[in-house]
C-alpha cells in the first residue's frame, strides 16, 4: 500500500501502534498523527473527496448486519417499549480509526470543548453512505495480524449486579455449537471485541491484547453512533456516546452515560432521539438501559462481530495463538459487494474468504460509491387468508330437492296468500300483505350457482349441519338450506416433481421439450420447463364464493410464477311470481260482485290504511257498513249509503300472473372434462431417445458414433489433456508451446477444426 | 541428422499417430547433405532402399514429425522425401498441456446444457405425455345434484 505522505505526512511523524513497530516496513498498522481541528480540514490531512486508502472502508455494513439492524431509536412518551425504525440503507462501513471518533453526526460533539476529538470533515451534515470519505484513516491492517476476541458484559436477570466474560465462558462452555448462555447473567448491555495484534519476539505467544489507553488507541469502528439492534423488554436505556469503557476495545455496542462510562447502577443518564444516520440528537430525559437476553437459537453476538469483517474469537488461547484456519478461529464474511451481512465462517472454510489473503485491509474491492442493491429476494410467493363475509346478504347450500322445493315457494304466492286467508278467499281480509308488499321474494334472490361439489354438508367448509328457513327480505318461506358463510376456497392439487428425462441437457428444455398445464374450469396454460426443471409445480386454486369464479396459482416450489382465472360455478337461472305485481294487480282488480268482494274490499281497505300507518285495527272502519268516521272512501258518500257485498266471486282467472326471470345459464362446458390438474409435456423425438411407458429418454449407446465424430457440444475451460476423443476448441493459450509463431497458427486451425486427443 | 520412417494410418487431425506403429526402419536413417532442412516443409534425401517407399510418415532426430507428400528419386538413385510439418504430434505434449476453451467434447459423454445444433433430432415431431395431478380435497363432482349455492337478501334467521 502506498501511503499518500502528502495527506499523511512523512513516516516518522506518524504513531506507532504498539507492540507492532516491527511491521513498519509495510507501513501496516501504523497510524498518522493527527492535529486538531475546529470545525475545517486540517491541512494537508485528508481530500474528503477521494478515500485515501480502501483501508477506510474496506467494507460496509449491510442493512441486514446486526450492527446497522435498525437505524433510528425513537422513544415514544412513555419511554416503554421503543419504536424502532429500519432504514435498508448500509449506512455504516466498517471504520478503522484511532482516536478519530468518527461519527455520523457532529452536532453531537462541542469541537471547541473536545479537542481530542477529530472531526475530519467541514460539512455538518455527512453523507449518510460513506461516512468513511470524511473520516481520516488511521490506519490499515493486515487481517491476519488482527484478531478480535469477544467480551461480554451482562446483568442478572434481576439487575442486582453484572459480571463481565470472555464469551467463551458466557456461553458456558468451550464448545460453539450448540449454544448454552450463562442463565445467572442473561442481560447483554456490552459486547466488546478486544484487539489482538501479532508480536515479534514473544514468548509462546503470537499475538498481544493492546491496551488502548496505554497506547494511545487503536480502535475499530470506536464512538460510532450505533443504532441499536433489536432489543428486548426495555427496562432503561441511555444512547449517549458508545464509548469503549473500561477495555477500550472494539465497541460492538452498548450503552455509557452521559459522560462516556460504561453504564452500571442508576446515574441518571439522558435518553437521545437520533432522526436519521445523520440528524441531530435531541436530549429527552429519560433513564433506560438497553440490553439484549442471549438467545441460544442465534448467535448475535458472534454477528455483531462478525459484521467487521475481520477474524475474531471466544477465548484467549485461540486470541494468542489461534490458527487463522482453526476451528475456532471466526471470520466475518463479505460479500461481492463489499458489505457484511453479520455471516461468518469458521475453521478451513476460513481460507475461502477474499480477507485470508488480503496483505491489509486496502486489498478490499469495496467502492463506497458503488450502487448498493437493497432489494430482499425471496423464494416464496405469501399466500394470505381471506375473512368469511356476507355483509347484507345470506347464502344458503342447496341440493337438487332444496332448490326444487325453493322454485314451489317462489310461485306460491297465491297459495301463500289462500293459505293466510285460511284457504277461503271470503277471508282474504285475514292477510297480511305486508311481507309482500315490502320484500317481492324476487327481488331478494341475488344469484344461484350450482358447484361441482360432491355432497352437502361438505367438507367441513360449511358453517352449520342443519338448515334453516331461507328469509327473501322479511319473508320467511318454506325453502331451506343450510347456511354458508366462507368468502374463498383453496383447492389444491397433488403435487408433481419435474424431472429431466434426458440428464438435464438441452433437449430438456424449450423449444425441445414444452408444457401445458390443465387446469380445471380455466383451461391450460403454458409452461416453461425451466422454471420447473428440478422443482416441484404446486397449483393452488382459490376458488371465490362471491362470484362462482376462481383464480389458480402455479408455482415452482413455492413461489407463484403464472396465474390463471377461471369460473367454477354454473349460473342456475331463478323464476318465480312477481308477488309485488300480484298484489298491485289485486288491489286494483275489476271486481263482480259476489261474497268475496267484501272480503277483498276489506282487505284492500284494512291494508291500504295500514299502509297509511292511520288507524290500527282498520276493521273498525267498517263498523257499522261504514268506512270511516265520515263514512267515505274514494267516492261520496251519501247519508244511508255503505258498502254492501254483492254475489259473484272474485275472478283471479282474469289477473296475469307476472313472472320475474333471474340470471340465465351459463356454461357447463368447463365440468365436462377432466376436475384434475393435467401436466401434458411435448417431448422431442430422435434415434436415439428411447421410449418406456410414455417416459423419454437417451440411448447413449446410439451416440456412440456421433460423439466420436461431431463430439457432444460444451463449454469448458480447461487443459487439455482433461479431455479424449474428438475435442474442439475455440482459443487456447500456446504461450508456454515451444512452437513457431507459423506453427501455432497451424496448430489453433487444427484444434478448431477438430483433432483426436 | 538422422530420421525415422513410417506407415501411419490415422488421420492428420490425430494428435498422435505413431502409437503402436513400428518404424520401417530398423535404425536411424542419414540423411543426406544435400537435404534442405526447413523447419516447415523439408526435403529429406537418403539412400533408396525398397523397403522405405511404404512410408508416408517421418520422424527426425529432433523429435519433430512429417508428412511425407512427395516420393521421389534423384538422378543418383537417391529416395527425395517431400515433407510437411506435423505440428499435432511434434507439439502434441505442449498443446495438451495448454488451457483451452472447448466447445465439442466426445469425452463429455453426452449432451449438455448447451444447445447442439448437430445433434440429429427429428424435426417438427414432438410425442405427448402427461401426468395426472388429482385434487388433494377429493370434493370435486361434476355429476351430482348435490351442490347449490343460493344467495339473498333477507332477514338473519
């Protein structure tokens, strides 16, 4: 690493981190003086606009990584719980820094009173995507010289004390996995990770714990305003500055009070509503610890650390004089990105990570500028759960004899209505028209669909095992059924797994090999076999009981990839009388006279004035052969006149009966095949596929010939003596041939012709 | 310079040809002086022997291998072998040492994931098959008489 002196300054101004001077030489871990600032760049100390080094942000934290898990604390009035707010942004790269107190926000910090503290940035407000670019590096180090061990600082379950581990003994054991924890001390207010740096000249020891206030600081990620990760039942909590406290190591995170100790026993402490990575703190009054119970089920701790992308450890021995590739001897990973999402490796996967062979931290890829991707893939489409609901209306499951039974009610207003009158038209004014006259039975009949179910009470999804009487408005009638409150069916499938029948080449696919899926009232659907090829195709059917229709989900495994609609129900037209009509046309019938006239007059008058709501018990009204107190009604009466019967009956023969027609068919196509799903697939066909209960498959043996004199077609990157038979290539490296140019040419025409190896 | 002769049979596109084949010749041949010595179409010129004009193939002292392309005698009765490199089999251990991209393989084995154009598939045919994927409910009944929904607007019961 080339090391900007001109920013920097010359070598020999620079800190050493002690004990490490020995690795000057590689200017690795060494750190450049600082001067302080009031508020502006020191001169000559850092370009916030280029990164000095990749050292500075060798990686980011991802919005996933524990640290960078929630980005804004936001105590609500009570203080009790806190509200957090996640932020996908990384907002935090993984600092190295010494003394510089990097931090997201500077308001936070009195410069002219804190003149330890470096700021290097002139702007207020920091980029909220790489702090790093205005932060001075201090330093880079080798991952290997670094090793970072775990200590832990937690309370008792009753907050009458606390005790500090190294993790190893927290977890109670030196074994990692699986995990216990330390029941007496479940609350975890601090991690800390404890630099471990390579010596020379030890004794029986490679690596040294460095005291960071002996010697001035070598510090990762120190001060670093973490928003907290998710914590448990919040008791108290202070979110001041995240100092190091008394090991001054690695501040994973943690809570101090206000003057930057580590927070113990009950010193008010100050509670700060942090808006954003960037914003300003506002102090709220409030005293509240955060912590976190261990939970045996994740190691959050170990990911806390990990997230810094550096090796890491439980215990001392493995601090001292671990193996960069023993098993336990943790590496935090990071991804092609750059960021670190808290994972980590452990043991010989070690050395599959890009930092085992990094000479320091400025052989990082990482580009802070670089877009991030915060998109959360998933494999799995969510299916949700429909609530039953029928609002204002009622369904009811019929069979065959129901219905039949339903379309007698339906014309059996006159019966109705002989019945009411007790089977005798000369008491008709015993009926009651008002059930008529306020619901036509008719116009309460939204829809009736017959379903392609087997019996009823079905399947458990209906509500009720007795029927009731069907209502039409405030109309009891004879009619029942039973009664059906669900919105939405699932209907699901037997699942197939889609296997290639010719080993997964080519000819498994489109346009060799296709799909058509059948689905049951909604047709078929194309396939693309690779979206099946070594999958499971699931096919889910909702069907929805508030339109007969249904929509089918096909998915790979579980994620939806093609829908399809489709309708289930068939429309059953409803007839029936229009009773409203009925009685309109009875009341204004024509009537001969005749002993039912009476009885129909009465009627028509008892109804029409109880319809007026006038005078109850209308049949008063006649007392006496008169109508009313004043005797009239319609016509002008005249003293002595009344309503008299007279002798012939009431001809209904002469009324139309009116008849209302609902709904008509619909299709029953859809029910005359298949109710299963049907997977057909269209297999290619050759000489050499061969044919077993309608399943394909290749006869190598038949390619025998053609592989010997076209070769199978292939893309490999290898040398060739991995190779036999007729081989083809494309380009080869002749650099180590000790042909003539002339004669390499010739050999490159060969081998891309065809040769026999 | 001496050579070696012999009969080979394989095609030019072999990277070796001479496995398993004797050399006509029992020793090394001299050749002669006059030969012209070319690095990529040389003229060998050795003593006329019966024996030698079944050769189509030599081989030099250098290990670098010919075809023959031309026989022929010179007025002193002397066999004139016109030859032309062999690049294959005189770099035969550097070329398969040599990383290389291959697009055809026969020790692949059998078809890949990549599309093969060669391969000889019937055109335009396709063969159906299928798989029957019941419904897991076992509800479903096309026949019966048994299942209609009615819905109204009425009173609750």
């Amino acid at each position: 690493m080339q090391v900007n002196t001109n920013v920097y300054g010359l070598p020999e101004t620079w800190l050493h981190v002690m004990p490490l001077s020995g690795y000057n030489e590689d200017n690795k871990n060494l750190v450049p003086a600082w001067q302080t600032i009031g508020g502006g760049i020191t001169a000559g100390k850092i370009d916030f606009d280029n990164p000095l080094d990749n050292s500075i942000a060798y990686a980011a934290l991802a919005a996933d990584s524990p640290i960078a898990e929630i980005n804004t604390v936001v105590a609500n009035d009570t203080d009790n719980p806190l509200q957090t707010i996640p932020d996908a942004t990384p907002i935090f790269p993984a600092l190295l820094n010494v003394e510089s107190y990097g931090k997201f926000t500077q308001t936070y910090y009195d410069l002219t009173n804190n003149k330890d503290i470096q700021i290097y940035s002139p702007n207020e407000t920091l980029d909220e995507r790489n702090l790093n670019k205005y932060i001075q590096p201090m330093c880079s180090i080798s991952p290997k010289d670094v090793v970072l061990k775990i200590v832990v600082r937690a309370y008792k379950s009753d907050w009458s004390e606390y005790k500090t581990f190294k993790y190893n003994e927290y977890l109670s054991g030196d074994d990692m996995h699986p995990y216990t924890y330390t029941v007496e001390y479940p609350h975890i207010y601090h991690v800390y990770a404890l630099p471990y740096a390579r010596i020379e000249n030890s004794e029986n020891r490679t690596r040294q714990y460095i005291d960071m206030d002996n010697v001035g600081g070598f510090y990762i990620a120190r001060d670093c305003e973490f928003d907290c990760p998710t914590w448990g039942t919040i008791r108290d909590y202070a979110l001041t500055n995240l100092k190091g406290g008394l090991f001054n190591g690695v501040h994973v995170w943690g809570i101090s009070d206000v003057n930057g100790a580590p927070y113990w026993g009950e010193t008010p402490n100050y509670v700060y509503k942090c808006i954003g990575a960037g914003g300003t703190l506002k102090k709220i009054n409030s005293s509240i610890i955060m912590y976190r119970d261990y939970d045996a089920t994740g190691d959050f701790v170990h990911r806390a650390v990990a997230s810094f992308g550096l090796f890491f450890c439980d215990d001392d021995d493995t601090a001292e004089n671990g193996a960069y590739n023993s098993n336990k001897m943790m590496l935090g990973t990071i991804d092609e990105q750059g960021l670190t999402h808290g994972d980590y490796t452990y043991g010989t996967d070690n050395e599959t990570q890009p930092q085992y062979d990094w000479t320091s931290t400025n052989d990082s890829k990482y580009n802070p500028d670089a877009p991030i991707d915060k998109n959360t893939y998933s494999a799995q489409t969510t299916f949700n759960t429909v609530g039953n609901y029928n609002g204002m209306v009622n369904r009811y499951v019929l069979d065959g004899t129901a219905v039949r039974a339903l379309s007698t009610s339906l014309w059996a207003v006159m019966g109705d209505l002989i019945t009411d009158a007790g089977g005798d038209y000369a008491n008709l004014e015993g009926v009651d028209y008002e059930n008529f006259l306020t619901a036509n039975p008719m116009d309460c009949i939204i829809d009736l669909r017959k379903y392609p179910f087997k019996d009823i009470p079905a399947k458990g999804h209906w509500s009720a095992a007795t029927q009731k009487n069907i209502n039409f408005g405030k109309k009891a009638s004879s009619a029942a059924g039973y009664e059906f409150n669900y919105t939405m069916f699932e209907y699901a499938f037997t699942n197939v797994d889609i296997f290639p029948r010719f080993g997964n080449c080519f000819l498994d696919y489109a346009p060799y090999t296709t799909m058509e899926l059948y689905v049951p009232f909604c047709g078929t659907v194309e396939l693309n076999p690779a979206d099946f090829m070594g999958h499971t195709l699931k096919v889910k059917m909702e069907i929805d009981y508030t339109t007969g229709s249904c929509v089918t989900y096909i998915c790979a495994d579980n994620l939806v990839v093609k829908s399809v609609n489709g309708t289930v129900a068939i429309d059953i037209p409803v007839t029936g009388t229009n009773s409203a009509r009925i009685m309109s046309n009875l009341n204004n019938a024509v009537v001969s006279e005749g002993a039912s006239r009476a009885a129909l007059e009465k009627a028509k008058v008892k109804n029409y004035f109880t319809l007026k709501g006038a005078v109850a018990g209308s049949m008063d009204l006649y007392t006496g052969g008169q109508f009313g107190v004043t005797g009239k009604l319609n016509k002008a009466m005249t003293a002595g006149e009344r309503w008299t019967q007279k002798g012939a009956e009431y001809n209904l023969t002469h009324q139309e009966q009116p008849v209302n027609v609902i709904k008509s068919c619909s299709s029953a196509g859809g029910w005359a095949i298949d109710l299963q799903c049907r997977l057909i697939i269209y297999y290619p066909d050759a000489d050499f596929i061969t044919w077993t209960n309608n399943k394909p498959s290749l006869n190598l043996d038949a390619l025998a010939t053609y592989a010997h004199l076209n070769g199978f077609a292939c893309l490999e990157n290898k040398r060739l003596n991995n190779f036999t038979g007729y081989t083809v290539v494309s380009e080869i490296d002749l650099s180590n041939c000790a042909a003539s140019e002339t004669e390499k040419q010739l050999i490159r025409g060969l081998l891309q012709s065809g040769v026999y190896i | 310079m001496t050579i070696t002769l012999y009969t080979i049979t394989k095609d030019n596109n072999y990277l070796d040809k001479t496995t398993g084949v004797s050399p006509i010749n029992n020793t090394p041949i001299t050749i002669d002086v006059i030969s012209r010595i070319d690095n990529l179409n040389p003229v060998f010129i050795i003593a006329k022997n019966d024996s030698y004009y079944a050769a189509n193939y030599v081989k030099d002292n250098n290990n670098r291998y010919y075809y023959i392309t031309n026989k022929g005698v010179d007025t002193a009765g002397r066999l004139v072998l016109t030859c032309t490199i062999d690049v294959l089999q005189t770099y035969a251990s550097d070329i398969k040492n040599a990383p290389a991209t291959v697009i055809r393989s026969e020790s692949i084995g059998r078809p890949t994931i990549y599309t093969d154009d060669k391969l000889p598939v019937y055109a335009n045919v396709r063969k159906k098959s299928s798989i029957e994927m019941p419904e897991t409910s076992g509800s479903l009944d096309a026949d019966g008489d048994n299942c209609y929904l009615l819905t109204v607007v009425g009173a609750v019961n």
